[in-house]
C-alpha cells in the first residue's frame, strides 16, 4: 500500500474530497507548488465534472506537502499528468 501513502497524506492534510484529489493535475498547481486550484472531480465512472458544490477555491498548502510534491513532480513532468495516477 505504500503507492498510496502519498496520496493518503495529501488528502489528510488538505481535506479535500477524493475525487477531487484525483482529478488534480500539475497545472493545478502554483509554479512553486505552495497552492493548489481545486474546481474538478472525477466521479466513481472516471468522468471529469465539477466539484460537488460547484465552486472552485485555490488553497495554500502547508511546507511539508509542498515538500513531498517537489519530489513527487518529474523533471521533464506535463501540466496535464495526474499527480495521483492509479498503478496501472
């Protein structure tokens, strides 16, 4: 389960929904990953929609997530990939 823990720890510290989490993509992020834009979802099927209440909010995120992003993020990364891909 140590793929996940990660995405484990995201969700704890910024208590967002989990599809919100899913949908996240790198362009959702400030350059130096200090907010995030949280305004999709990804529903249980794996459509992207709105979030559950239909408002978008840019959170600042706390040191150690922008840690554990900076090292989660590749060098050469698209502004399109998931941040939390599934295993396969």
């Amino acid at each position: 389960y140590a793929f996940y823990t990660d995405f484990v720890i995201f969700k704890f510290a910024t208590g967002i929904r989990t599809g919100e989490a899913l949908a996240l993509q790198w362009k959702h992020f400030s350059d130096d990953l200090t907010s995030v834009w949280i305004g999709e979802s990804i529903n249980t099927k794996g459509v992207r929609k709105a979030t559950k209440t239909r408002n978008a909010a840019r959170i600042p995120l706390p040191q150690s997530i922008v840690r554990m992003l900076e090292r989660r993020r590749p060098k050469d990364y698209d502004p399109e990939d998931l941040v939390f891909p599934g295993k396969k």
